[in-house]
C-alpha cells in the first residue's frame, strides 16, 4: 500500500515538473524571434517617404538580429489596409507596420467608427522620424512665392487644384488647413502614395502639391517643381532657402509628418524592447543621420513608453481638430 502511494506521488510530481518545464519552454519562446524573416509592412506604395525611410533601417535591423527583415507594401484607404493586416497578425514580433502620421494620428480620428484604435490594437516601439511636409508648385503657374499663390487662389476660387498623398492623409490635412487659415478655395485631389502624385504635379495635372518632403527632395533639387513653403515652423537645414509657411504669409501656420514601428497587440515585452532598443541604436549612427537629412528627414529613436505617450497625444489632437471642424472621412 505504501508502495503505491510512493508510486502515485512520484508520478504527480513527475507530471507537474513536466508542465512546468513545458510552461517555461513555451514562455522562453515567446521571448526570442523564430528563425524566420521578419516582415515590416509599408502601408503604402513603393517610393514614398514612409517607404523609403522603412527601406533604410530593414538591413540595419536585420544586420543586428540576425535576422532577414522584409518590407511588404501594402498600399490602400491612406494606410489602413497594411495596418489592420498587421493589426491581426500573429503577436510574436514577425509582423511590424511602419506607421505614420496618416495611418495611427489623423484617419483614426476621422472615420467613424475608427478601423483600430492607434493605442489598444498596437505595441509602439519607437518614433523613427520626423519631417515636414512642403508646398509644391508646377513651374508653369505663375506663381513665384506663397503670397502670389493665395492672391491667384482668390482671384480664381475653385480653379487651383492641390493633389496629396492619400485623403485623411498629413498632407492633406495641410492643405485643408492651408484653406482654412488663408481663407481660399482651391480643390483636393488625392493620390494614393507620393510617386503618382509628384508625377500629376510635373505634368501639370494639378496646380500645386502637397507631400513628405522627404519623397519630393530629388524633385526639388532637380527643378522639376517648385518649392514654396515648407509647414513646419523652422527651416529644413537641408533646404535652408525654402521659406516656412508662417514666414511666406500663413502666420501661426504648423504641421509636422512622423513615421514610426509599430507591432501587433499582445507582442511580448521582452521582443518589443529588442527591437527598440536596436533601432534607437541605428538611428544615431553617422550613416542613417546622413541619409535620412539627405531625404529631409530627422531621425528620433525613442523607448516604447515615450512613443505611446507621443501617440496618445497626437490622437487626441486630431481628434479635437475633426470634431471642432467637422471633418470626416466617411
């Protein structure tokens, strides 16, 4: 009899170290990344800023995990297709978005109901970029200056056309408070991504453009459009000569674009932490300083918190804006 119980108990505790082993196994591995590529979705096409910034880190980061990281653009409705695939992606950190100002600050706050909650359905891990966004004109309008622009604006309502990145897109969104604050009429035509837009606007499709001055650097450069102002309230050290919107004739006038990494909800702590902390790592080297100042952007690297606190902030923010101007996107 007592044998037995000897048997029983040792066959009990048998059992729950093996669970625990298995327990602790199955906890260990949600802490390290799977042998596999791991897969950073562009919510939008190939040759914007959100692109091309995303398209500079993936090799660093790949270099320090040891990993394959991949960019995966899936362009649509202003970001939130790639964002909501990435939304409901397994949470083991192989599944990251490449979020923007667009994608989890302004169209959140402008659909109702929103597609996903910038804050509940994604883990931040940290703030990339930021950038401003410019001003462009076709070289044939006879403009020369911001102040020549709005007089034309007024003297022809409902003529001049702006084309954007997206709408409920930042530049977009700079462009509809471009109209507001000046007081003019000029029509929206949105585009879905930087390129085709930057293409309309060189063919004299539509009269001016918005974008991520980033994605349109090389166009200025080259003189195939023309830069009127940029919208943030300081000059871009890398295109000192181009005025701020405040400074050309829009007083009070301030938007900024930012772009940052984001993982699905639920992604393990310890995961989201690596990949912060890598990154931020990346971003302070000489090399991604250059490049990204070369496209007109500046690199930020932040931890997860201070990322999350940034983006509770700018959702409340363009919500207020929605809600006291009216604006909706459905």
């Amino acid at each position: 009899m007592k044998k037995n119980n000897g048997f029983k108990w040792l066959g009990i505790f048998t059992s729950v170290f093996a669970a625990w082993v298995l327990g602790s196994s199955g906890a260990a591995a949600q802490t390290a990344f799977a042998d596999r590529p791991i897969r950073i979705v562009v919510p939008y096409p190939p040759g914007g800023t959100t692109d091309l910034l995303a398209r500079a880190v993936a090799p660093k980061l790949g270099e320090r995990l040891g990993r394959t990281v991949v960019i995966d653009n899936r362009p649509g409705a202003g970001g939130v297709i790639g964002s909501q695939q990435v939304a409901k992606s397994p949470a083991d950190g192989h599944s990251l978005v490449f979020a923007s100002i667009a994608s989890h600050g302004i169209i959140p706050a402008l659909q109702t109901p929103p597609p996903y909650d910038p804050v509940a359905d994604f883990v931040p891990i940290t703030l990339v970029a930021s950038t401003p966004n410019v001003l462009l004109a076709n070289n044939n309008l006879p403009v020369k200056n911001l102040k020549e622009l709005i007089a034309l604006a007024k003297a022809k309502p409902g003529t001049i056309t702006f084309g954007s990145t997206s709408h409920g897109g930042s530049p977009h969104m700079s462009g509809e408070l471009f109209k507001s604050v000046a007081g003019i009429d000029i029509l929206h035509v949105p585009y879905k991504g930087g390129s085709p837009m930057l293409v309309d606007l060189i063919g004299g499709q539509v009269s001016i453009g918005i974008d991520n001055l980033p994605s349109s650097m090389a166009f200025i450069k080259s003189g195939k459009v023309r830069a009127l102002a940029v919208t943030t309230t300081k000059r871009w050290p890398g295109a000192p000569d181009i005025p701020t919107m405040a400074e050309a004739g829009v007083p009070g006038y301030d938007v900024s674009a930012w772009f940052g990494l984001m993982a699905p909800a639920g992604t393990p702590q310890p995961l989201v932490d690596e990949l912060s902390r890598h990154l931020m790592a990346i971003l302070r080297t000489p090399e991604i300083e250059k490049q990204f100042f070369d496209l007109g952007a500046q690199p930020v690297g932040d931890t997860p918190a201070q990322f999350k606190a940034f983006i509770v902030g700018e959702r409340d923010k363009w919500s207020a804006l929605a809600k006291s101007n009216n604006i909706k996107l459905n």
